[in-house]
C-alpha cells in the first residue's frame, strides 16, 4: 500500500496523532469533568457555609429573621450561577433566591440521604429537570440543627466550563501534533534526501561506475554510512585497478620468457641454431622454465596467503643458525662475484616463535635482492639483535640503492623499482610481496631504510621463543 520511506513515516505519525487524540480526548474530559466538578463544589460550600452561619444567628433569634438574609441569597445564586435555598428538616423551603419555591415542601427530603458526601448529583428528589450539583451546610445552634443551606448549580454550567478547559487542550494538542508533524516532514527530509543519494549510489556502482562519490550533507550515521559507501567504492575501484594491472604484469613477465622458449626451440628445429650450439641454448630454455616456476609458485603463494588458507606452522627456533643456512645457500653465487656475507648476532643462540620455512623464506628473498642489486666485490651485512621481547633481524647492502620515490612501493606486487631490473630474467618483482605478507602474517612489521647510490637495509622482526 505505502511504497516510499515518506508515505510510511506520514501514516505511522497519522496513526499516531489519532490514537493520542483519542486517548487525550478519553482522559482529559474524565480527568477534566471531575476536576470541574470538585471545583465548584468547594467554592459552592464555602459559600454555602458561610450562608448557614447567618442563618443560624436567625434561628437563635440573635439576628433579623430570615427575611433579611434573602438579598444574601439572591447575591450568592447570582454570583455563582446557581439556586439557594434554606430549607427545615421536615423538607420545608424557608427561603430561596429565586423567590419561587419559599413555603414549598419536599416530602422526600432526608437530610441522611447525603451520607459524609461534600456534593449529589441529582434532580434533588425530581425538582429540577436536569442533574444539578448540590451541596448542603447545616444550619446549627446549641447542639441542635434548625434546617440546611442548599445551593443547587445545574450540571450544564460545570459541564460548559468543562468543555471550555477541553477545548483549550484540545487546540493545545492539535498546535502540538501540527508542530510535530512539520519536524517529522524536516526530518523526514534530512534523512530521505541521502537516502536516495545512496540508493542512486549503488545504482552506479552495479553498472560499474565505481568513481562515482555520494555528497556527504551530514556527520551523522548517515553522514558515515555515506562516507563509508565512497571509501568502499574506491577500494573496490582500486582493486579492479590492482585487478587489471596484474593480469597485465603476468601477461608480460609469462610472454617474456615464453617467447625466448618458443623461438629457441623453433630454431633449433628449423636448424637456425647448429647442433655444437644447442647445449648453450637449451641451457637458456632450462632457466627461463626455471623462471616461470618460481612466478608460478610466488603467484601461488600470494594467493594462498590471499585466501587466508596458508595458516602459520609456529615453532621455536634458533634465527642465528637459520641466516647461516640460507647464507649459505648463495655460496656458489657470491663466489663467482666476490661478494661476501658479514653476520653479527648479539648472542650465540637467538631463539624465535615463527614459522621456519616462512622466515627462510624471507631471509632468501631478502639476501637473493640484496646479492643482485650490490656490486661485485663487497659486502652484505646480516644481523639480529635482541631488544625486549623481540629479535630484530637486518639485511643491509651496499649496492645501488632505492630512490626515495620508489620506497613506498616497493611491496606492491610485480613493482620493479629501476629500469635494470626491468631487463633482469629473473626477478619476478613479487618477493618483497611475499616477505610484507609473511611477516605481517606474523603480526610482526618490515621497513626499508634506502639511499639512492649508498645501498639499501630491510629491517623486520620476530617474537622471542615462548616456553614450551
């Protein structure tokens, strides 16, 4: 029935609105009649009081007779809208202001009728047409009581003074729904309008625009949603960007090699490449296949610790005889260039909490970059050190360096930092990748310290071996 935000919220509030009426029109005319009611039945016994201690001075025959308090009647019934009467026991009207009834008598009259009550709604035993208020005051002297002093006010007096307090909170009440109901439309807007901003939005983002951004109008929830909206659409648009660019990466670093392998063996077929020659390149196919399994298992990796399927093996080991290992490793590589390892630990035995074959996995790629990026004849230095409840491990070489513009993204995936790498067959550009996500997998941080034509250091750390 109701297809918009605003319909449904100005049906709620009408709803509202008549329910409340109802319910303020239910009590405040009870609440409000009997309010009334006592109202004039305190003032009309005051009044009624007052008149009966004249009256007894009368009966006591300390005063003129009770023809000379009748202008007193006639003033009180006058004032307050009402009849007086003065009435014996027996039911016998003595006097009353309206100068009608006087010599009048009410069989019926019991003066025990009106109980401990202050006030009776009645006709009075059929006398008056319609219900009238009636309060009594006895009219005593010398423990006796001569008679009473009746005052009769018609309930259609209380009745329109209560509807004239009725009408007041009535139109009050109407003023205030009237008020609400304009805030409820200005709020209502203020939260429809970015509403519909947002359902554009995401319009825009299923048909592709992700560079779309919603106005922010407000600080509020709605302000932050929106907010969070845009912050999530360029995410999304960078990863598609992210998304593109690799697939072009890999393109290009699966052409490359694949291309050499395809021409090398196309000529040695075709007898372009003579027999005596073969061994040479066949040996160029072998590292460009080796090439291409070490992208692949990168890739694999990286997707693994992506898809949070590669969980960490933690263990406790010792980091000093792990560096040596994989320093090692590099020995028939840095022989050939003259390039030497230079290892300072600050104590015999470091152990660590880590996964081993992660960590050696670092340390390889690290000490891999640093041999290919340092000049021939110099020096790698590799430490760790202990500090705290850590173990800080540092690769530094003296090679070419990183320019400060490049630092920041050299962990980003397939990013080579200068153009001779560009050139290198086997760099991959995805090990500084792979060692960021290993070592945050950890929990653990990596920085890189870089001068440009001074050599670089990559410093990361590890958590101290925990008591098994």
């Amino acid at each position: 029935m109701f297809h918009s935000l605003r319909q449904k919220l100005i049906a709620a509030y009408l709803l509202f609105a008549f329910l409340g009426f109802a319910v303020i029109a239910l009590f405040s005319s009870a609440m409000m009649r009997k309010h009334t009611i006592s109202l004039y039945a305190g003032q009309l016994y005051s009044e009624a009081t007052s008149l009966a201690g004249r009256c007894s001075d009368a009966y006591q025959g300390t005063s003129p007779d009770l023809s000379e308090i009748t202008p007193r009647l006639e003033t009180a019934a006058s004032c307050h809208g009402a009849e007086v009467w003065i009435i014996d026991r027996n039911g016998l009207i003595s006097a009353d202001s309206g100068h009608t009834r006087a010599g009048t008598a009410i069989s019926a009259f019991n003066p025990a009728d009106r109980g401990n009550r202050l006030y009776t709604i009645s006709r009075f035993y059929g006398t008056f047409p319609g219900d009238v208020l009636t309060v009594a005051a006895p009219i005593t002297g010398n423990m006796n009581t001569y008679g009473y002093v009746l005052i009769h006010l018609p309930m259609s007096v209380i009745e329109d003074q209560s509807y004239g307090y009725l009408n007041t909170v009535y139109i009050t009440g109407l003023v205030l729904f009237g008020l609400s109901f304009l805030i409820m439309l200005v709020v209502s807007r203020a939260v429809i309008r970015p509403l519909r901003e947002i359902n554009y939005a995401a319009k825009q983002y299923a048909e592709g625009n992700l560079t779309y951004n919603i106005p922010i109008h407000s600080h509020d929830e709605i302000g932050y949603l929106a907010g969070t909206l845009n912050y999530m659409s360029g995410e999304i648009n960078d990863m598609e960007e992210y998304q593109k660019n690799f697939i072009a990466n890999i393109s290009h670093d699966f052409r490359s090699p694949l291309t050499s392998i395809k021409g090398y063996l196309e000529a040695i077929l075709d007898g372009t490449i003579p027999p005596e020659l073969y061994q040479k390149y066949l040996g160029i196919i072998i590292s460009e296949t080796k090439r291409l399994t070490k992208l692949t298992e990168s890739m694999l990796t990286l997707n693994s610790m992506d898809s949070g399927r590669n969980t960490l093996n933690r263990t406790n080991f010792d980091i000093n005889r792990t560096i040596k290992e994989t320093a090692a490793s590099f020995e028939g590589t840095c022989g050939a260039r003259g390039i030497t390892f230079d290892l300072t630990f600050s104590g015999e035995i470091q152990m660590v909490w880590a996964d081993y074959g992660k960590i050696q996995q670092v340390l390889y790629n690290l000490i891999d970059n640093a041999i290919k990026f340092s000049h021939d004849q110099s020096v790698i230095y590799i430490t760790a050190q202990e500090k705290g409840e850590k173990i800080f491990i540092s690769v530094k070489d003296t090679g070419i360096g990183i320019p400060r513009k490049s630092i920041p993204k050299i962990w980003e995936r397939f990013y080579k930092t200068d153009l001779s790498r560009g050139k290198d067959k086997k760099g991959t550009g995805l090990g500084l990748a792979i060692v960021k996500e290993i070592i945050q997998a950890h929990g653990e941080n990596i920085d890189c310290i870089s001068t440009e034509g001074v050599g670089s250091e990559f410093i990361f750390s590890l958590p101290k071996a925990k008591e098994l």
